[in-house]
C-alpha cells in the first residue's frame, strides 16, 4: 500500500473557495487501477493561513506513479493553475510505503 499526501497552506480568506474547487472538480480517480481511497482533510488555522491535505490511498507506488502519468491525471489537474491565488508558496508532496497496518478486526 501506498499514501500520496499533498499539504496546501491556503490563504485565510481563500479557504472557502479552496474547498469548493475540491469539492466540485471531476477527479478521475476511480478510472485509474491500484486507486483504494481520497481524503481532503482540513488542520489547524496558524497566522497567514489555513492548512490541507490531501491523503490518497493506492494499491502500490507503482499504481500512484501509473496515476501521475495517466491522461485521467492531466485531466484533473487541468485548469488547476488558472484559479485565482489560493496557496502561500506550492503544495508540498509526501508519499509513504506503508510499514504496519492494523485494523479494527485485528486489535480484537
């Protein structure tokens, strides 16, 4: 398994409209093999911004690495960069090879 994480540190005054372009925009992502699962999730509020993630889950890093190659990637994104400013600096991409996994059925 493999989570791709992006972290956005969105302008305070933009974060409404951060979320409804996430909200609203066509993903793609079912079209692609390996993808398992998104999350947007939404972290603290610090001085000049609020912070975002997106957390997605795939089958393998070959599967991600499939994506960021695939025409249902570039189709997301297009458009991205014509939105007004949103973003203090550039989202920043972690990715993981997940080591453990445990599960409400195991811990029992």
């Amino acid at each position: 398994m493999y989570i791709a994480m992006n972290r956005f540190k969105v302008i305070k005054d933009a974060a409404e409209d951060f979320e409804t372009l996430w909200k609203n925009r066509e993903s793609h992502l079912n079209e692609v093999p390996g993808f398992v699962e998104f999350h947007l999730l939404k972290g603290p509020e610090r001085e000049d911004h609020h912070l975002y993630s997106s957390h997605t889950i795939w089958a393998s890093r070959d599967d991600f690495e499939g994506w960021t190659r695939s025409e249902a990637f570039r189709a997301s994104h297009r458009g991205a960069g014509g939105t007004k400013p949103l973003y203090l600096g550039h989202p920043e991409f972690e990715g993981f090879e997940v080591i453990q996994t445990i599960s409400r059925e195991e811990a029992a």
